[in-house]
C-alpha cells in the first residue's frame, strides 16, 4: 500500500478487521466513559486513537527495519496482522547479536511510545479531557504491547531475543532455535487459558486476539523441529547449485527512453539488473524509471534504478538455506563479488530440493514452503 524510506508496506485483509473491531470498542470505551460525549464526538475520538495505536505499532516495525538496516541486513518489507505487524529482515543470518538487537528494537519502541503518550496525557489533563484519556489509554496499550511482544516466545520478539541468547553463550543457532520454539508453545499455552478466561467474562475482542495469537505461537513452535531439518538439508546446497542463468541487464548510462523502449515496454511489472562497469548497482522497472524518466527521458539508467541495498540479491556460495530467508518468497539476483552471474527463485530451491532428496535417499521429495521460518 505504500513505501516507506524504500521498504515496502502490507496490509494483510486480517488488519482491516482487527483495525475495525479495535476502533469499534474505543468507541463503545469512550462513549461510556466517565467523560460525557456525543455519538459524534465518541466515533471521532475513537478513529483518532485507533490512528494513534495503529501509527505505535508501525513505528514498532520501523524500530525492527531502522536497526537491521543499520547492521548492513535488507528488509524486504513490513506487514500489517490481525496481531500486530512483522517485519522481514534476517538478523539472524549476521549474528546472535545482530538478531538480539533487532529483535529488541521493537519492545523498546513500544515502550517508548508508552512513556511519550502518557506524558502527553498528562499535559493535556487540565485543557481537554477526552483527548488526554486517548493519548493514556494509547499509551497503555503500547505498555502492554512492549510486555506482550518480551514474552520469550518465539516468534514473539522476547522468544528471538531468547533465540539469539542461547545462541550466543552455546554456540549454537540451532539449540537457540529449540529453545525458543518450545518456549512458544509454552507461552503459548498460557496465552489460550489467558484468552478463554477474556471470552468468559464477556470481552470477545481480546478474547479472541489471545486465543489467536496462542495459535500462531502453537503452531510455530511445533514447526519449529520440521524447519530444523528442512534447513539442515538446505545448508548442503549453495546458489549456484540451483540459480538460473542471468536476465538481460540495462547498461546504467543508456537512457531512460532506450530502456523503456528496448527493455520495458510489454513488461511493466519486470525488473531489470543495471550493470556500470560489470558490477550490479540495482534494478530498473516501469515505475521506479517512470518517476525521473517522466520529467527527462534521456537521463541515465543509473538515476532510475531502485538501489541494490533495497533488492533482493544473494552471493553466488551462500547456502541454500539462507538463500530461502533472503528471497522471503520472491526472485532475486545472484551476485559474484558484485557481479551478476544468475538469478534464483524458491521454485529453483525447490527443484534442487527435489533432485537432493532423490540422489540421497530415492524417496519423492516433498515441496518445501517459500517461507520456512513464518
């Protein structure tokens, strides 16, 4: 739906009802509140508090994005859930310690944003009191947000921060991974009894999120064993055991008419490498060429171009594995020291998957998810 500093944003159908149910009971929080208001008054207060909230958790996100990039890591994108939000970045391909820390960004921005909103409730007591219990409540639920997001549990931000802990003192990515998946289905657990005790006593939203949230920590932890030995055996292979050959590549001083002409017209939804001096510095398509392009036809290739930093691109000998992660269920580029040298898609993965199985064990390979690790 939008773009932010390069990073693609989602918005999952799941958002749109979890946006509407939460808005609906700050209206019904507000208009039976201690403060009287209108019908009127209640809905507008309780749009702007869901904007408020819904801006928290995207700044959440951001905390995620802004930390991984600051590591050197892509993020291919922020999506907006029924809980919350996820942010696509593998911290945990550079280390336990770039993984605590990212991981950790977003409770501590929650928390920030708590303290901020209470604040701001605080000097707005005496001068408008509906809007000074939005910005409390708000900021309380932030709170919240941060504690619940802490939780070690993964996939919840505490159980990566579990993960990378226990990766760190034993030397071991996969130990921390059990760790934290059966640290998941424990938390997990608790959060299912904690939301049938919401149904029973009548709050069928929060309810609902916890016993929601409960399944997706269930679920992921019991993955958790399957994706461990999917891995193992992805970490046999390399790039360029499974990679294509290369697509065309746009010359980064052609101009941006040629390129339309040669290249982009009939294909407005391809993107493709730009090379100077055989190194690739992104990509091209229809609409990153279209916003210089639009204003001056004959600029360079170079000015359109999406950076490489923000595309999809992998080394030629990173593991298979890693391959999955970075891909995160799109194409990408295979670089050699810079260099393009193919491209590689999870079908590509998943036929090299297919023929290890095969030359191994004889046995019929199983298709492997694009994401392994949702």
């Amino acid at each position: 739906i939008a773009t932010i500093r390069g990073i693609p944003l989602y918005l999952a159908s799941s958002f749109v009802w979890i946006a509407l149910l939460y808005t609906y009971s700050l209206y019904v929080r507000f208009s039976e509140g201690r403060v009287v208001l209108s019908d009127t008054a209640a809905v507008l207060l309780a749009l702007f508090s869901a904007v408020l909230f819904f801006g928290s958790i995207l700044a959440h996100e951001l905390a995620h994005a802004g930390v991984a990039r600051g590591f050197g890591l892509p993020v291919a994108g922020i999506t907006l859930l029924f809980w919350g939000g996820a942010t696509e970045t593998k911290a945990d391909l550079r280390g336990p310690k770039q993984q605590l820390l990212v991981a950790a960004a977003g409770p501590a921005t929650s928390l920030l944003m708590g303290g901020l909103l209470w604040v701001v409730s605080r000097a707005l007591a005496g001068m408008s009191p509906p809007f000074a219990e939005a910005f409390r409540y708000v900021g309380y639920v932030n709170v919240l947000v941060a504690i619940l997001n802490a939780i070690p549990g993964y996939p919840l931000d505490g159980g990566r921060v579990l993960q990378a802990a226990v990766w760190a003192i034993s030397r071991n990515k996969v130990l921390g991974t059990r760790v934290a998946g059966w640290a998941g289905m424990i938390v997990g657990v608790a959060f299912g009894a904690y939301g049938f005790s919401h149904l029973s006593g009548g709050d069928q939203l929060g309810g609902v999120w916890f016993l929601f949230l409960a399944w997706v920590l269930i679920s992921t932890g019991r993955g958790t064993e399957n994706r461990l030995r999917l891995r193992q055996e992805l970490a046999k292979g390399r790039a360029r055991d499974a990679m294509r050959p290369p697509p065309d590549s746009v010359p980064a001083e052609m101009s941006l008419a040629d390129v339309l002409r040669d290249y982009l017209r009939g294909r407005e939804h391809d993107a493709f490498p730009v090379v100077d001096d055989g190194r690739v510095i992104g990509t091209i398509s229809m609409s990153s060429a279209r916003r210089v392009g639009g204003r001056d036809p004959l600029r360079p290739a170079r000015d359109g171009i999406v950076p490489l930093a923000a595309v999809r691109s992998v080394r030629v000998d990173e593991g298979l594995d890693d391959v999955v992660d970075l891909l995160a269920g799109h194409e990408g580029m295979v670089l050699d020291e810079g260099r393009l040298v193919g491209s590689i898609a999870p079908q590509d993965i998943e036929r090299w998957y297919q023929r290890h199985l095969r030359g191994e064990t004889g046995a019929v390979a199983t298709p492997i998810p694009p994401r392994p690790d949702v």
